[in-house]
C-alpha cells in the first residue's frame, strides 16, 4: 500500500491526518496553493470548488470531510 493509499484509508475511517499529508496528497492530484495569511487554498481547473484548509499539527474534522467529500466527487474513492 503506498503511502497516499494510506492517507487515504485514514481521511475514509475519520482519523487524524497531518495538514502536510493532506497537502500531499493534494498536490499529487494537480491542486495548487494559494496561501492567504495562515489559511492555504486549494484550487484546481476543472474542480468547481476549493478547499480551505488552515495550516496546523491535525486538520479539524469539518476540512476532513472537505477533503473527503472531494476524493469523492473527484473519483479516488
């Protein structure tokens, strides 16, 4: 299992995840970043929305949902 696989299986089971793994992951499906004070913003063209995301230790469990409901809609789940 690599290592997105994992971050995967854990934003899926509702378990803690890094702000730099969901970074990753996120920059590994073309996202792009716009950094705004000490929240970081994820765009991507052909994606409608964006992902807010606050840079810290843990993400909180609303970004987690955001970041799932993505994998979702982008077809990774």
């Amino acid at each position: 299992m690599s290592q997105r696989d994992k971050i995967i299986k854990k934003i899926i089971e509702g378990r803690q995840v890094s702000y730099s793994e969901v970074e990753s992951l996120l920059f590994y499906l073309d996202f792009k970043v716009k950094a705004r004070g000490s929240h970081h913003v994820f765009s991507k063209v052909g994606y409608e929305g964006h992902i807010s995301i606050k840079k810290r230790s843990q993400l909180k469990k609303y970004q987690l949902e955001m970041v799932k409901d993505l994998l979702l809609n982008q077809g990774h789940l």
